[in-house]
C-alpha cells in the first residue's frame, strides 16, 4: 500500500501543535537548529530517513570534489555513514524524489 502524501490543513495543524510545544520549551526564542533537534529527539523525523537525506545531500558536494568519480563518492559516502557502497548507490538512485515537495504534501 503506497503511503498518501498529507493533507495541507493537516501539516498545518502538525506545525501549530510542533510551535506549541516549542515555545514551553525554548520560549519564543526557537531557532530553526532548537526545531529540528526536538523533531529527531522526539522521533518524528525517522533516523533512517534523516541519515537519506544527509547521504543524498553530501553526494553532490562530494562528487565535486572527487572531480566525477562515482566510485569514489560512494566509498567516501559509505565511510561517513558506515554503510555500504551498494546502499549509499541505492539512497541515492532510489531515494532523490522522496524529497520532493511534489511527493509529500497535497
């Protein structure tokens, strides 16, 4: 079964919610690094999906660096995140368009 994207009035509620419990802990002082250490304290962003976009983040600056060697980038990728070549290949084929916002709200 393919996972629905959200509703836009439910993210919207998702945030007010997220703000709320925010302000009791920071105050209104919340900066964008205080929200997304709760997020992945609280276990709403999926330490597996965190560690996807972080590959998949890091492998166009890697590449750069490598001047094009793929082979190399997915070595260098797997080392950081202790992960094979294969699934640092696979995150990164496989895994672009989940971070699309097309593919997540409605």
């Amino acid at each position: 079964m393919a996972i629905r994207q959200n509703k836009k009035e439910i993210v919207l509620e998702f945030v007010d919610k997220i703000y709320e419990e925010l302000k009791l802990k920071y105050s209104e002082d919340a900066g964008i690094k205080n929200v997304l250490y709760h997020l992945a304290e609280n276990g709403l962003i999926d330490p597996k999906q965190l560690r996807d976009y972080m590959v998949i983040s890091d492998y166009s600056k890697i590449i750069k660096e490598n001047a094009g060697h793929k082979t190399f980038t997915f070595m260098d990728l797997s080392i950081k995140y202790e992960i094979s070549d294969r699934t640092a290949q696979t995150i990164v084929y496989r895994g672009k368009h989940k971070f699309n916002n097309e593919n997540n709200i409605r």
